[in-house]
C-alpha cells in the first residue's frame, strides 16, 4: 500500500443504556438489579418459561421517545417489536425482544465542538441476564443471574461521522449528560447502566466506507473509550501497512493488557433471524401524543449552560459539576433566578451549591436564598448604628475607657465585648474596633 495516502479514522458509537423505571420492560418485577441477591427478582416472563406473556410498560416506550427527541430524531407514527434470535445462556427465550426495522426513533443528530454527528436510530428492547464467572467448591464455573434480564435497555447508534478518539469521548459524555438531564438514565458505567460499544476503520478515502469494520465491545469508562479507540487505530494501521485488508470482527478491550483483543466474527442481521414479535401489538402514535411527550423535555444541558453563562456569569468549573447532574442544576437554575430578583450575589449562590453545602432535597431555593439575605443582614455593619452603641458601652464602662486612656490599650478588648453583647453578637468586630479607637483617642 502507497504510504502517500493518510488513513481517516471512521468511527461510529452504539450506547446501551438501562432506563431506570422502576420495573422491567415486559413484567412488573423490579428493574434496579445492582447488588440484589441473584435471581431474585424473576418471574415467568422474565425467564422466558413456556406460555408467559409480554407486556410492554409505556413508560419505557415514553422514554425512549424522550430520548429521541433530545437527540433531534424523527418519531415513528408506527413502530414495532421484533426477536432478534442468538443463542448465550444470559438469554432464556433464545431470542432478546428488540427492535429491527422500525426502530422508535431514527435521523437525528448531535451537535458537537467539531459539527454535527448523525444519530441513526434509538431503539428499545430487553437486556439480558448476566453471566458470573465463580468459583464453587473449589471448581470454576460460570452461574446466570436473571435480575437484569427483561430490564429496558436503550441502544442509541451513531452514524460513523467520528473521526478521532477524542472526538468519540465528547460524544458518548454529552449522550450521558443529555440522558441524565432528561432523567431517564443514571448512566452509572460501574453499574453497567451505560454500556460502550465503538465501530471503528480506516480509510484514505473520506468519501468511502471501508470494506470493514471492527467492532470493540466491554468498555466500560469514557477513559477506555478513547483508549481503546486509539489502540485499534494503531494496530488496523499496521495490518493496512502491510498490505492486508483487517478482519470484520468484534473485539474486546482488554484491561490490564491496554490492547484490544479478538472475540468473534460478526454476526450480520440475517444471522440473528429477525421476525416481528408476536406477542406484542405494532404501536401507533399520533403526533398530539408526540407533542405532549416533546413537552415534557426539560431544556438541553447546552441551552441551559449558555443561559447559566449569559444571565449570571457562572464560573466554568461550577458548570462543569452542574452538567453532569440534572437535580443540582434543575436547583441552581431555580436558586439563581430566585438570587437574582433579591439582588444576591449568583456567585455566592451557585458555589453553595456546587461545594453541596445545601441539601437540595430539604431546602427549597426560595428558603435557600432567603436564609442566605438573612445570614448577610446578620452582621451589623452600619457605621452610625455601630458608633451608637460603642459610645452607650464607654458610658457604662467609664472605668475600663479610664483604663484604656491610662495606657492599658488591652482593655479595649471588654468594649468590643460589650458592643457585642448588645448587638446580639451581630456586629462587625473589626469595625467596632476601629470606631472605639477613634472615639477614645
Ligand atoms: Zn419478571
């Protein structure tokens, strides 16, 4: 191969996330599987036993539609399930109820630092139990656990419009950012609530696919992401060197090695035997019921970032903690308007916050900035008011303002506290300080 061509890096992302519902996709056991004694929240369906029927919960369907929204994609007015067939034991029906060829949502896209990344589809369907790799009794075996199968899972795939590792972190961080803002996802990547998968290859040509592509599967931080994405970058570049076209397959990010590792050869959709499911009625929306969901969106993390900017000049590290937590900045947004109409610092305000020096679960932010004007007025820094009572203590006190005159300068320190007294302990030490002075001398 000529070594004159450069070697565009084509990269594309599939999320899966689990929606935090309170129950699974198609049963009402509960979704929240994370440190739950295994198999304890199963049920007929959930395992797939002979005969259970699924049921679809709405919330899930609203959800992903929510999802599709924020990422500016087109809604179906008609969209189905389907079963897509592969056989792992994480997967009791021999099928996973996914969504082919009418996915909920498809053609929208992601505004980033470097353009607009197409998002091709999102889609909604189950994920499956999870495999525990355990020794018992001395012997190494492998148990499943089906707390998780039937749990909704989002897949969110872009098209392969990235083009550098860096690029590709940015862009599964903002999905996180967009997710947890609307409130449908923690994305906790140590939980596996937001799973990582990237498609990468290389071209010379940037108008042209490569004939491949790699798939790299079990990243879970946006650290290994980019890791990982470099790694493959490197090692299709060598394969490329030598002439040879890299295989399709999908890999796995190795850890420990820093490398990704080979696992198998892509399976394509004819493999998976694709049918609709049966089970479950096609759903069919109208655009009212689309509007009303569109309206349930709260404001994207950019638009609200621009005003946190605009409106109270808000540091950037005070944005950057608030962005990636939709209570806290839902909070401070409230708490800023309500500081500004009461002419309160925003600064002081949104450093509160951020340094959770407030329980934002107990404190409104009415009552937050109305305790925060009621500290500022505490201290009495009013010079003439000051002056008042530091002349009422030297009345009271003729002996020790005697003393003072005589030398003994140490004594001022019973005026202050007798001014201190009298003001309830509001007034400004320092000030008081200063006025007894002058009004000694
Ligand atoms: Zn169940």
């Amino acid at each position: 191969m000529k070594k004159s061509k450069k070697l565009i890096p084509t990269i594309g992302l599939e999320t899966h996330v689990e929606l935090s519902t309170k129950s699974k996709m198609f049963c009402g056991c509960p979704a929240d599987h994370f440190g739950v004694k295994p198999n304890s929240q199963t049920c007929p369906v959930c395992l797939g036993l002979p005969g259970a029927l699924p049921v679809p919960q709405k919330k899930a369907v609203v959800w992903t539609i929510m999802i599709g929204l924020s990422l500016n994609c087109k809604i179906a007015r008609r969209s189905k399930f389907d079963r897509k067939h592969y056989f792992y034991p994480d997967l009791p029906k021999g099928y996973q109820i996914s969504q082919y060829d009418e996915p909920l949502c498809s053609g929208g896209y992601m505004l980033t630092s470097q353009g607009r990344i197409r998002i091709t589809r999102v889609h909604l369907e189950e994920d499956t139990g999870k495999l525990l790799h355990q020794k018992v009794n001395g012997r190494r075996m492998t148990l499943v656990d089906f707390n998780r199968s039937g749990v909704p899972l989002v897949e969110v795939v872009t098209e392969p419009d990235i083009h550098s590792a860096a690029q590709a972190k940015e862009i599964a961080q903002k999905l996180r950012d967009i997710l947890r803002h609307i409130g449908v996802s923690d994305c906790d990547m140590e939980k596996g609530s937001m799973r990582l998968e990237a498609n990468v290859s290389l071209t010379s040509d940037p108008h042209k696919l490569a004939k491949y592509k790699v798939e790299i599967k079990n990243i879970n931080s946006f650290r290994f992401l980019e890791r990982a994405i470099e790694d493959e970058i490197a090692r299709q570049e060598n394969v490329l060197k030598k002439g040879q076209i890299p295989k399709q397959e999908t890999r796995g990010w190795d850890e420990k090695q820093g490398k990704t590792r080979s696992q198998r050869y892509k399976e394509s959709a004819a493999d998976y035997r694709y049918f609709p499911e049966p089970d479950i009625p096609p759903m069919i929306f109208s655009k009212q019921e689309v509007e009303k969901i569109r309206k349930r969106i709260p404001e994207m993390p950019d638009i609200v970032a621009g005003k946190l900017i605009s409106e109270y000049g808000i540091k950037k590290q005070y944005l950057q903690v608030l962005m990636g937590e939709a209570d806290l900045l839902e909070y401070a947004k409230d708490s800023l308007a309500e500081a500004r109409n009461r002419n309160l610092d925003p600064d002081l305000v949104a450093g509160m916050i951020v340094n959770r020096k407030v329980d934002i679960k107990s404190t409104s932010p009415k009552e937050l900035i109305s305790s925060l004007i009621e500290k500022s007025k505490a201290v009495i820094g009013d010079e003439t008011e000051l002056l008042a009572l530091a002349k009422r203590a030297m009345q009271e006190l003729p002996k020790v303002v005697a003393d003072y005159k005589a030398g003994k300068t140490a004594s001022i320190a019973v005026l202050i506290g007798k001014v201190m007294k009298f003001s309830g302990g509001k007034a400004d030490a320092g000030k008081v300080r200063r006025l007894l002075e002058k009004a000694l001398r």
